[in-house]
C-alpha cells in the first residue's frame, strides 16, 4: 500500500476506473448533450445547460456505454442513446423539483426558482423529445421500447410516491415498489438498452439490466440513508431534506416501526402533519441512529448490491466488468 | 334543400362528414386510448379520462386516420398512431393548464384544480411516455421520428410564448410563429405520420403535412377571433380566457397597432401589467371589433384553409378528401 492510498482513507468500490475506461465515450455523449439541447428560444439551451453541467455523475449514461462496451460493441451506436438516458432523467429531475418543489439540485438552485416553474415544466417536455429524437436516430425499436416503458414507469412511480408520500404505514414492499419504479427502471433500462444496441445475446441483456436495476436499489436505499448522515452519520449540508419534506424512506419507515408507541406522536407531527422545529431533525437522527434504521437500509444496500455483482456472471471477465463490480461497491460505501 | 338542413342554419363546413368516414377507426382508437391509459396507481386513469373523455373533437387522431385512409391504407397500422397523438395532444394540455394556471379546459375544471399541479404535470409524462410506446409498436421509425420532432417543437413553442406572453409590441410574424410551433406542427405531423405509415409517396406526404399544418394555423387563429366573440361577436361564456391571461393573439396585435397611441395607455395596463376590471374586456372587444381586427384575423384563417385545400391536389379524390376540405371550411366558420 503506498503513501497516497493510506493518506486518503478510500472507501471500497469507486466509479473512477470505469469513468476512466469511458472517456472518451464520455467526451462524445457530452459533445451530443450540448449540440441537442440547443434552441433559438434562448430560455432552453440557459435552463437544461443549468442542470445538465452542474457536475451530475452521468452514472446512467455510463451504464448504457459501459454495458454496450462489455457485451463487446465496437461502434459508437450507444452514445446516442445513452445521451437520450441522461436527457430523460434531466427531464425527470426537472419535473420533480417542480412537484416537490425543491429549493436544491446538485449543489445548485434548483432551475424553477430561477426560471421559474413552467419554464421548468416545459423544459422537460423539451428534452423528453429530444431524447425520443436520438433514439430513433439510434435506430433500434427495442431500444426505443425498453426507453419509453421506463419512462412510463418512472412517472408512475412519482404518482404512486406522491400520493403516499407522507404515510408513516407505508409498508417496505410499496416502498422498494416506488425506489424501483423512480429511480432503478431508469438505470435497468439504461443497461439493458446498452446491450440491445452492441446485439448482445437475449442472456447478455437480461444480465446487464438485472445489474443495473440491482445497482439503482442500492444506490437510492445508500442515497435515502445518507439524507440521515449515512454510515459516517456525517451530516452533509444536504441532510435532512426527506426528514423537512416528510419523505417516508426506509431509515424513517424503519424507525417509526422500531420506535413504537412512545415515539408515534412524535412522528405524525413531524412527518403526518410536517410540523417540524428546527430540533426536529436531530431528534430524527437520534431515533434513526438508535433504532438500528440505518444499518438496516444499508444492510439492504449491500445486499442489492451484491446481487448485481452476481447478475454480472454471464458476461466477459474483462476491465469494463470490474469496472461495474466496482461501481456496485460505490454505490453502498460513499460519502455524498 | 330539405326542412332540417334550413331549419339549423349550419355554417359551411362541417367535422361530421369526417367523423362519418372514420366512425369505426374512432371507436378503435378509443379502445386503445382507453387501454393504454390505465395504471394501478389509480389517479392516473381517474386524471387522464378527466381530459380525454371531456368531449374534445379527436381532431388530431382523426387527421392521422383521414390522412392514411386518404392515401389508401387498408389496414390498422395508423390506429396506434393516432392513439399517439391523442396523448401526445392531452399530455400537452396538462401541461399547459399548469403553465397557465388556467381553470377551464373543454368546459371542465382544469385536472390541476383537482388532482394538483404536480399529478398534471407527472400525468402528462406518463401519457407522453405511453404515446411513444404505442408508436414503438405501429413499428415505424419514420413516423416516430415525425411525431418526436413535433414534440421537440411544441415545447419550444410554448417556451417562447412563455417569454413573449404579454409582449405588445409581438410582430405578426413572431406570431404565426409561436402557434406554427403550439398548435400547427402537431396538426401536421399528425397527418404526416398517418401518410408515412400507409407507404405513401413522398409526394403525398407533403401534401398530407402541408394540408395538416395550414388547417391547424387556421384553427388557431379562427380560436384566437372566438375568444374575442368570433364571426358572429357571440361572446360564449369562455371568452375572454386570452384577454384575461394577458396573451398577445392577433387579433389583440392588430387592435394595439391600429388604435395607435390613443389606447397605448389602456392596452399597456391591461395586457402589459394585467391590471384589468370587469369592464376592460367589453372595451377591448370594442376596440378590436371598430379596428376591424377580427375580419382580418379571420381572413388570414381563410387564407390558410384555403391553402390547406389546395394542398391536397396531390391526393386522390374520393370522399375523404372531401371530407378534409370540408374540415379546412370548418375550421374558419365553427361558432365553438
């Protein structure tokens, strides 16, 4: 072990070294993104430019590339489809900021409070069909199918979390239901259409996208523990905004159930009725800490993440297949 | 000339004819429309069929359907596409009423006003995600391709009459631009697709479009009179909706330039800052009407079906052609 690696304490797993094998991919998805999401209606290219280069991961797209790549795909077939996954979910965040109305994306304001809600709305809209646009320039029917029933999905699942949003009896089958649906689909379909698109073998396509929707469970169930300070309870400056909009996760969900009656008062002001001083969300942390809720979530993100690893088996051992091991370690060990 | 047809002084040009011919592709589509809008999340269903079963025309749908058979489609191919349509059309209603705040649409409160904005707009997405399901399945890239571009501008139309909503000093130009992009292009690509999927010759695809494209400019600006009491000054109970909202239609533009600086002030107040009392829509259809702004609102719609008609010279004649001429006389003459 040499000194670089013990000075900074890293956690196990990485999405490094497979941004480091796509690069190049990268490069040209996002010379793609920038060229598509032009318009002469200047509030457009200002708005989805906003969002779209505030440093998100580009983790789906990446899956479309890396699993193109290790179903052995030469040509470059993948890079427009995997700038139409990164447009739908631009779209989605944006559509979601609005119906949460959320003050954050990204470190950044969220784009509807700049531009305002219906410039967001209609932004979306815009970039949605842009995606549709590149898919069929893609020219792979399966590929465009598998895109749109996960956007369907998506939306579904939106629907299905906000009408139960607040529900502190929400049971985990209905909430891996709607963490599948909003946030899995989109990285399944990601996958899946990668390998579509390099002809992979019916075995191969089912293989990445098992991978893939394995690999979004874990990272939403690391991400809804991390909004409780995570494995570190380090409380990044993010924290606390599921406990402020009464999201019912699994950490709360969990703790609700193991806190019992002396605590269920607490939680239908807080969370039933979103009543909440700024006391409120220490006291959440307590309870969650306490209760073993956040081991729990991640226990269950490790074993999602496990079971991606496994899907992995019917592909070539090769450096893109790592890549994907590791980034399925990443998902349950970061920090932000 | 019989006692019923001079009893009912019906004005030139009718959709019945149409809708006659297309009875039982009508009630396909409906079927799919129906099927393809229903989900165990149940405010989904509860919130489409809100709009879709509201009584709108099936315009679009039927353009789609017109222009197939009209090009000698034989089987069912363009029925998944209408059906694309339809959705694509609703998706972009509630998006719109969103936008708009508006609180009527087809004579209905607005499904914001009921469900909320956000189940509007994640809705919307759902259905914009199962129209291009639907058109993966008719199986034609070309006219999904054709349909995705048309929602790629339908939104840069909207944006840009977001941003030059109460804009004055709006050329006519700027003008036919935004409702091109808001209302024509939808027309046109609707009937384009349908051309495409029957294996039309190019040559009558164009043609298809280009009917499809001066018909919708013309229904948009025949809209545009009637919201200010039409042909006939008859102030249906939903008029002033644009006047109200502050939108700068032709045939406010054309008041603003012809009343010149007499009426600056009024007009600077009521659609500039939309400072307006209850008597300030009686004064503005006044003005509009002493301007002569509607009749050459009016003529220009007239011009466009004419345009439309003369379009379909390529196409066969035979009673759908009549039927979509008849279409194009409507579309100027409709009271409603």
């Amino acid at each position: 072990m040499d000194a670089a690696s013990t000075a900074v304490a890293r956690p196990k797993g990485s999405v490094e070294v497979l941004s480091h094998l796509a690069a190049e991919d990268i490069v040209e998805i996002n010379n793609i993104i920038v060229a598509r999401m032009q318009s002469p209606v200047a509030v457009i290219p200002a708005l989805a430019d906003h969002l779209i280069n505030a440093g998100g991961k580009r983790l789906r797209p990446l899956l479309t590339v890396a699993s193109a790549r290790l179903a052995g795909a030469r040509d470059d077939a993948c890079l427009k489809l995997a700038a139409a996954v990164e447009f739908i979910h631009t779209a989605t965040l944006l559509h979601d900021d609005v119906v949460d109305s959320s003050e954050l994306r990204r470190g950044k304001v969220a784009a509807h409070l700049i531009w305002g809600a219906p410039s967001s709305v209609l932004v979306g809209d815009f970039l949605f069909a842009k995606a549709f646009e590149l898919m069929v320039e893609a020219g792979s029917l399966r590929a465009l199918d598998i895109l749109a029933r996960a956007s369907g999905v998506i939306s579904e699942g939106e629907v299905l979390q906000l009408t139960r949003a607040h529900d502190l009896n929400l049971s985990q089958d209905v909430y891996l239901q709607i963490i599948s649906a909003k946030t899995a689909e989109l990285f399944a379909a990601a996958a899946e259409a990668g390998a579509v698109s390099a002809g992979a073998p019916d075995e191969q396509i089912q293989a990445m996208r098992d991978y893939a929707l394995n690999l979004g469970l874990a990272f939403q169930l690391a991400d809804d523990a991390l909004d409780y300070g995570g494995a570190t309870a380090d409380l990044g400056k993010n924290a606390g905004d599921d406990f402020r909009e009464g999201k019912a996760t699994l950490p709360l969900l969990l703790a609700i159930e193991r806190t019992g009656a002396a605590e269920q008062g607490f939680w239908e002001r807080t969370i039933g009725r979103r009543e909440q001083t700024d006391a409120d969300f220490t006291r959440a942390c307590e309870l969650i800490r306490k209760s073993g809720a956040l081991e729990s979530t991640l226990d269950l993100a490790a074993d999602f993440a496990d079971k991606a690893k496994t899907a992995l088996s019917p592909m070539t051992s090769n450096s893109w297949r790592t890549a994907l091991e590791d980034l399925a370690d990443f998902a349950v060990s970061r920090r932000a």
